[in-house]
C-alpha cells in the first residue's frame, strides 16, 4: 500500500516540475508581454564591465551619490547608473515591447511652437447695415400717378420700378431745352441742361430726352440696387412737395452683427479683428467677419460697449434678428510651446504629460499648462521643442509608473528665465493693498484665457508689494498653484506711454447747435483717430475760454481729449466759410 502511495505522489510530483517547465517557457513571456521595467534596474553579466558614473535611490532619481551603500531615503541599496547605459535621461523610465505599443494604441505628437492669441466669445443679432440704405426723395413738387403693388419688407431687385411721378416744374423746361439743341448754341444748351439739373432731373433721364429729343410727361422711380423695402410713403394721387421722402432701400449685403462687449474686456478687441460668427439654420453655419466699428459709449445697466462686425451676405440668406456666436480674435501676442490637449494628465495638485523617449520608453514629466489654443494648451514650462508626448494610452502608463514607483520629473524653477515663463501676465490698477493680500482691478490674462475683472490676490510674500501704493498702475505676474493664483511681481509702470496717448489730440470737422453751462452741441464728422462715426453729441469743454469768440452756427475743427471724464473738447478753430 505504501508503495502504491508513494509510486502516486513521485508521479505527481513529476507532472507538476514538466507543468512549470511549461509554463515558464512558453506562457510567461506571452502574459508580459508589456514590460513595465526601470532602467535603472536593468543588469546583465556585462554590468562590471561599464563605467559606473553615480549611484543612486530609484525612488528618489534626482539624488545623486559617489559611493555605493544603504539608501537614505527608502530600506534598500543604491542602484548605480552606467555610462552608455543606453538611456539619454536620468529618470527611470516604463518599457513596453515595441510589439505592445501598436496593440495598446499608444500614440504620441510632437511638441510644437505656436502662436498664441486671445479670442473673446459673445453672443449677437444680425441687423441692418444703416450704411447700406438708399432714401428716396421727391426731386421737386409733384403728382403721384401711379404706385406698384409694393409694402414694406418686401425683397425687390435693382431697377425694380416703384412709382411714377409727374413734375410740373419739369415739363416747361424740358420744351425750351428741346427747342434750343436744334440752334446750335452751345451756351444755350448747356444752360438748359442745367436748369433741368438744378431742378432735380437726374443726369440718366437728361441724357435719354437729350437722344430721344422727346420730353417725358412721367419719371418712373425704380429701385437703385437689390435689397429690402424699409419705408414705402408713397401713395397715387398724393402731392409731394420737394424733399419728400417716398421710400427707403436697404440693401441686405453686407449686414451688421451687434454684439456688446463688457467694458473691461474692450481692451482685447480693435477694428479690424478677425471675426467667426456661426448662425444656426443657415449654411453655411460659420461665417468670416471683421470688427467694423467700436461705438464710443457704455450701456449703464450692462457696462457694455456696443461694437459692430460686419458679415457678408451674397446669398442673402442672413436675416436681421438672428442670433449668433461670435468670437473675436485678438491681436497675436509671444510664440509658445504647445501639446494635444489630450496629452495632459491633472492630478489635482499638478500637470503632467508623459515623454516618449522613443525605443518604447516613457516617463512621467511635470508641466506648467498656460491658456488654449482650439484643441492645444500652451506649456509654459517643463517641455522642450520637438519632445514627444503620449496623446493616447497616456493612463495607462502613468498608471504603471505609479505602480513601480517612478518619480514625476518635476519642474526646474531655478533659472531666472524659467521663473518668468512661468508667471502669467496681465496690466491692472491697485485698488487695495493690505499684508499679503491686494486687490487689483486687472485687464485680461491671456496665457490663462481669464477675462478682466476686479478681484483679491494673495501675495508670494510682503516683499512683492514693497514700493506699491493703492492707485498704482502695475505690470502683474501671477502663478497658477495648489492654493489658487499667487501673486510674485508686481512692476510700477510709468505713465508716459500712456499719458502721450491719452494727451493726443482727436480732429473732426463740424458744426456749432449749442452751448450753454461749459458745454457745447457740435454735429461733428467722424473723428477718425478714436474710430468714431460723425454725430451730434454734446462735449464738455475744456475751459470757457475754449469758446471764448465761437457762436453757434459756425463751423469748427474740434480738437478733443480722450480723458478719464470721457471727451473733453481742447481747441474750437473756427472755419472759413468760402463765398
């Protein structure tokens, strides 16, 4: 019996050792198939044969010792590194099997210099182009004989008759001017001609009757180009007297998009900015535009400005009263480095991307994110240009770091020049200063995408608002941090630039209707250094003496100041008016 029990268990036993020979040669390598090893840990029979250059603890890689010996840090020896050990970094990396890489679909992109710039995102209507409309007027006293079937919003197409008129006063002169082109004198004909002009007759219908040698009893008023009726006043039989208005014509090509932009995020948009606005329902959906005006005033509920994009429309399909998305493109600012968005891992208490080092080695590097760019993030600091960064399978291998304990490579912040790629910059005003804490009224960040506003900061430390006084106009740098944004630089700027540009005078031509209380009404032509239309407003003056020997009527080039209290009128010199 014993003998039977012990032939079993040798038989066990010897299947058992032929099962792990098998699977030790044949299943093991296919299930580690990733290799997930540390450099730093690689050794082979050659190890003593290479140049030792450092020893040092894999768990803290940037600690670098001369001897061998227990670890400091961790209860383990020191691992030494090699020269020509293969690896270009210092830092322990995660190997995959060229194999696996294709497999696990680990992609990787290159990092990349871009340009960056600030985009502002607002909501606006489409509405008419007021400087596309065409008003109609009555030439002279006349009759309404006749008015088409039209109505106001009714789309019509250049040359489109409207209505006919007949003009007395037309009618006498167009015999006599007949009468004389047969003389053959010259100055008779040309005084007739005129005549005919200056009592309304336009120079189309002169040169008809001129061929035709026949007068016209009626003029037929047609539409001067395509558009949309936006007034029809005219009705059969009525009298017009001269300067009556009989219609308007909007044209629908090019329209507006009015959008009102918050007063302290002005500073990111100029005329001229490109523009793309996407207007649902229509196609194409995403059009191209361009910041046409900045109107100079401030809603008082909103604290808006209102600014005008102007949008082509060929098609016609754009209507005043849609909505659409508008997004400004501000001026470019300095080149930057830049990542897929998707390569970024957040922590919580930092960012990181993980490096491709090619040969199927990654490691996990520490980065300082600034603002976006479509679907890139601007890096700021921890790459370098034409690194490579993993865009896809990137969590499974921090993943794998983590669990083999491979230190981040964190950022080096001891360069000076590092220090300031890595503050995000904005210009803003102290509003209060107290210990470690300021409130700044700020223009916008843009490697942040923060928009402007009024807000508190907590200071690096004391000595950063050393010299600063409330009402200070600073250069601010701020860090982007586990405990919120951090102010470190605060630098005084001097107001010359600014003053210079501010002190400029603006020049316009216009017309005295008022003045009164140390103010004065001007119909004004457009000041075309501030990017303001002509209008009649009102302007507070300078001084009194400004309009010392001006009367109303006269007409004036106005010389204003862009002032903090708003357009402040400096010089009044009045205009000759030729006989």
């Amino acid at each position: 019996m014993n003998i039977k029990r012990n032939a079993l268990i040798g038989l066990a036993a010897s299947l058992l050792l032929l099962a792990g020979i098998y699977l030790g040669r044949y299943v093991t390598p296919s299930q580690s198939s990733i290799s997930m090893a540390m450099d730093s840990g690689e050794t082979n029979s050659k190890a003593d044969e290479k140049e030792v250059l450092y020893w040092y603890d894999p768990m803290y890689p940037q600690q670098h010792f001369d001897e061998p010996g227990p670890s400091p840090f961790m209860d383990m020896e020191l691992v030494p590194r090699y020269a020509n050990g293969g690896d270009d970094s210092d830092q322990p990396t995660v190997r995959i099997d060229a194999a696996m890489v294709q497999n696990l679909g680990i992609r990787s992109a290159s990092v990349v210099v871009a340009q960056s710039q600030s985009q502002l995102d607002v909501t606006g209507l489409i509405a008419y182009n007021d400087r596309a409309l065409t008003r109609l007027q009555s030439p002279a006293p006349s009759f309404v004989d006749k008015v088409w079937p039209l109505a106001e919003g009714d789309t019509i197409s250049s040359g489109q008759p409207l209505m006919q008129l007949r003009v007395p006063a037309w009618t006498g002169a167009q015999h006599e001017w007949l009468a004389v082109l047969g003389s053959g004198n010259n100055e008779l004909i040309v005084a007739g001609r005129e005549r005919l002009l200056s009592l309304g007759m336009p120079a189309s219908l002169i040169r008809s009757i001129e061929r035709q040698r026949k007068p016209l009893e009626t003029w037929t008023v047609t539409a001067p180009h395509d558009g949309v009726i936006r007034s029809l006043n005219a009705r059969a039989g009525m009298t017009l007297s001269a300067g009556a208005p009989v219609a308007e014509i909007q044209s629908l090509n090019p329209v507006w998009v009015e959008i009102a932009v918050p007063e302290r995020q002005l500073g990111q948009v100029s005329s001229g900015n490109a523009v793309d606005v996407t207007v649902q329902g229509v196609k194409p959906a995403l059009r191209e535009g361009q910041v046409a005006d900045i109107l100079p005033l401030v809603d008082q509920s909103s604290r808006t400005v209102p600014v005008r994009v102007t949008l082509s429309n060929d098609e016609g399909d754009l209507r005043p009263g849609m909505s659409a998305q508008v997004r400004i493109h501000g001026e470019a600012t300095q080149k930057a480095l830049a990542v897929p968005t998707a390569a970024l891992l957040h922590t919580g208490k930092r960012s990181l991307v993980m490096l491709d080092e090619g040969e199927g080695r990654y490691r996990p590097q520490a980065v300082l994110p600034g603002g976006e760019l479509g679907d890139q993030t601007l890096i700021l600091a921890g790459l370098k240009e034409e690194q490579k960064v993993v865009v896809s399978g990137q969590f499974l291998l921090d993943s794998e770091a983590s669990l083999q304990g491979i230190a981040v490579q964190e950022l080096a912040m001891s360069d000076e020049t590092e220090m300031m790629n890595a503050l995000h910059y904005a210009e803003g005003v102290v509003e209060q200063l107290n210990g470690s804490k300021i409130m700044l009224d700020h223009g916008p960040f843009k490697s942040l995408s923060m928009p402007a506003m009024t807000m508190r900061f907590n200071l690096a430390n004391e000595q950063v608002g050393k010299g600063i006084s409330v009402g200070d106009r600073v250069r601010i740098g701020i860090r982007d941090t586990d405990k919120g944004l951090i102010v470190e630089r605060l630098e005084k700027q001097v107001a010359e630039q600014k003053d210079t540009q501010v002190n400029s005078l603006h020049y316009a031509e216009g017309v005295i209707e008022g003045l009164s209380d140390g103010k004065v009404k001007l119909k004004h032509g457009p000041f075309k250094t501030l990017g303001m239309p002509g209008m009649t407003m009102r302007f507070r003056l300078a001084s009194e003496q400004v309009a010392s020997d001006i009367a109303v009527g006269d007409r004036v080039r106005v010389g204003v100041k862009d002032t903090d209290n708003g357009l402040t009128v400096v010089s009044l010199d009045k205009q000759e008016v030729a006989p």
